[in-house]
C-alpha cells in the first residue's frame, strides 16, 4: 500500500513538473505579438459568446413568459368551468368564497 502511495506522488510531482517546464517553454518560444493577438482573440471570442448567451437567455425568457401565460389562461379556463360546458363569473367566484 505505501509502495503504490509512493509512485502516485512520484507520478504528480513529474506531471507537476512537466507541466510547469512545458508552459516556460511555450511562453519563452512564443513571440509577443502572437500571445497578444491571441489573446485579443479570445476576449473578442468570449465577447461574442456572452451576447450569443445573453440573446438566447432574453428567447428563452420570451418563451417561458409566453408559456406560462397560456397555461395560466388554461388552468384559469378549468377552474372557472362549471362543469357542463358554461363558465363561471370570476368576480362571481371570488364573491363565493370570500376573498
């Protein structure tokens, strides 16, 4: 058991130490210009995800606004039938049961 506990940590200290070796190369290696324009990329990426993602949460308000009132008007519709195929006065039914 201590054995396997001692290769896992071996196995995160190299990962950690590859990683972080791996990043200064790219960084040494990568001109300036590049990062930055890369950089402005992604900003103008994340940009345009953000108002694709602001557009679609405003559709998706619009439709479960428009939902929720037709099944307001549809649970409305049923408590106010009677029954029979007629319909109740809802100021009639408020007047009924008091509130």
């Amino acid at each position: 058991m201590k054995a396997r506990l001692f290769w896992i940590g071996v196995g995160v200290v190299a990962t950690v130490v590859v990683v972080r070796r791996g990043q200064r190369l790219a960084a040494r290696y990568t001109p300036a210009t590049m990062a930055a324009a890369a950089g402005a990329r992604a900003v103008d990426a994340a940009d345009a995800a953000g108002v694709r993602l602001m557009h679609g949460a405003r559709g998706f308000a619009g439709d479960f606004r428009a939902a929720r009132a037709a099944r307001e008007a549809e649970l409305m519709a049923s408590l106010l039938s009677d029954g029979a195929g007629g319909t109740h006065d809802l100021d009639d039914l408020r007047r009924r049961t008091g509130r």
